[in-house]
C-alpha cells in the first residue's frame, strides 16, 4: 500500500519534472547598500586601495591576555566530547594559540600576495589579486573568482594559487594559466561586515561581480565551495553572459525530486539512473548519508 503511494507520487514527480522541464531561470541582477546609516547622495569611491594585513606587539599581548584570563570548567567524568568541547582537551588547544602559534610569521605569510580593498554597495570589500608571474607568449591569463565558504576565508585558496597562476613552473601544462581574485565575503576576513539587514548569497553575488568589473573582467571564471558555491552559482544566475565557467566543490542539490531518488534508488536503481557505483557509495543510506554526517559535524549521537 506504502509502496503503490510512493510510486504514485514518484510518478508524479517524474511527469511533472519533465513537463515543468529544467528552466534557465536568471535570477534579477537588483541592487543594494549595506552600508551604516542612509545610502550617500554621491557616487561611491570606486579606486582600489593597496592593503596590508598588520600585527603589533598591543594587539598580541591583548590577545594573549585574553586567552589566560579563560575561565574553564572540568568536563564531566569520561564524558569525551559528548557534551560538548572537553575542557580538558581545549587548555592544550589554548597553550598552542598562546605559546607556539608565531602570529608574525603567519602575517608574512598572508602578505605573500597582494591585498586590496573597494568600496562596493558601501562596504569596504578586501580581495586578494594574483596575477601569473609570467605568460606563454601571445596568451592572456583567465581571470578567475575562487570564493571561499564557513568557516573558512581567502586563505583557503593560498597552496593552489601558484599552480593556477604559474602551473608551468610546478610540473603543469600551462594550456591554462589563471590570474585569480580571491575576495571575502563581506563580514569575513578583512571585508566589512553589513550594517542592515537581509546581506544574502545573491547580494553578495552581486557585489562580487562589481567587483570583476571593477577590475576590468566583463567575463571570467568562477569557484566556489561551501558559501562560495552558492554565491558562484548566483553569479551565473545573475550574469549568465559573463561567466564563461562555473566550477563547485560544494554542490548543492535541493530537489525534492532527487530526495526522493534517494530513498527509491536502492529498490529501483535502473528506473533511477543509479550505477553499482553509485548504490555502493550509498548504502547503507542511514549510515552513508545520515550517521556519517551527524557523527562528522559534531553532533554524534550516544
Ligand atoms: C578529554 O579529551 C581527551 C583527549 O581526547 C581525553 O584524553 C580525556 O579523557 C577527555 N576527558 C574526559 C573527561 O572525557
């Protein structure tokens, strides 16, 4: 009985996803202002403005006073993680912030590539550039938006950089060689966070793509991965004409039609596209799609 309702609403499904088709749909490009208080009358400073990221000794001993001044609760007896960050566990993570992480050489590190800043629908938006050191005569570089996610920031893109930019000196082909921009997102990293409410992904695509036009990029290629993802995939939504390629490292997929496949796919692999591959790489369901994600994200049941 179960089953003949399933596939009745599966059947459903099926004739009304393919009458109802795959739609393009572009999303509207609008606008915004994010900044505090009422939007300005003038036009907004549009110049790039160099930016370095800086340390001192007050902001460090600052930093380091806070973390002493923690006041910790001993975790319940053999309670591991299951309640919670193990108060134990963190007076080590705490000594490593405090007494081995070298704060100085980390800000060289960040330094490594040239830091930038705009004014972008009122919010101060910081981006790293990173041009090829060198080109293949008569080539131009790609330019390329990579989009970081939660909880991460533009540094998570710094180890692939040089292969983007300079894959020939790396053991690469350089049929393609990248200049990457890699921007935070705004209340991430160095970019300024909103002043109003309602900052989305699609707003922030927006603002992303003012600012590859800003930088003279009328097309140009995108990566995202968590956040990035989506706020790529509303780029392309927004200005299909001007991204020439969309690459996710974080798809996501949020059809209630592919849900259902889920559940289905097991009994009716063929009927659901399904390869031996696909059916290995997901069952046991409960375990593959559900246990392993509670149990990777912290929240591991007893
Ligand atoms: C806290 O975590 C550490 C490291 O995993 C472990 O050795 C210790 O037993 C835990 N403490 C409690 C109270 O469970």
């Amino acid at each position: 009985m179960w089953l003949e309702i399933l596939l009745a609403s599966a059947l459903g499904l099926v004739i009304y996803w393919f009458f109802s088709g795959d739609k393009e749909d572009t999303l509207p490009l609008g606008d915004g202002w994010w900044g505090p208080g009422a939007r300005p009358t003038a036009p907004e400073d549009e110049s790039i403005r160099p930016f370095k990221v800086e340390t001192s000794d007050e902001e460090l001993n600052d930093l380091y006073r806070r973390i002493e001044k923690v006041r910790l609760t001993p975790p319940l007896e053999n309670s591991r993680f299951h309640y919670g960050f193990n108060s134990s566990y963190l007076k080590k993570v705490l000594s490593y912030w405090r007494d081995e992480f070298d704060w100085r050489k980390q800000v060289a590190v960040l330094n490594k590539y040239p830091h930038f800043k705009t004014k972008i629908e009122g919010l101060d938006i910081h981006f790293i550039h990173v041009k090829p050191p060198q080109l293949p005569a008569g080539r131009t570089a790609k330019p390329l938006l990579m989009v970081h996610g939660w909880p991460g920031c533009f540094f998570e893109f710094y180890n692939i950089i040089p292969l983007l930019t300079d894959p020939k000196s790396h053991g690469l082909s350089d049929e393609h060689v990248f200049e990457v921009i890699c921007p935070s997102i705004p209340g991430y990293g160095y970019s300024e966070a909103s002043s109003k409410k309602g900052l989305n992904s699609v707003a922030t695509a927006r603002i992303f793509y003012k600012l590859m036009l800003r930088l003279g990029f009328q097309e140009f290629y995108a990566q995202g991965g968590d956040w990035g993802s989506l706020i790529c995939t509303n780029i392309a939504q927004l200005v299909p004409s001007h991204v020439k390629g969309l690459h996710l490292n974080m798809a996501f997929v949020v059809r209630n039609f592919h849900t259902l496949t889920l559940f289905l796919g097991p009994r009716f692999r063929k009927l659901f596209g399904y390869t031996e591959r696909d059916m290995e790489l997901m069952s046991p369901l409960k375990e593959k799609m559900f246990y392993s994600l509670i149990r990777e994200s912290g929240l591991r049941p007893q």
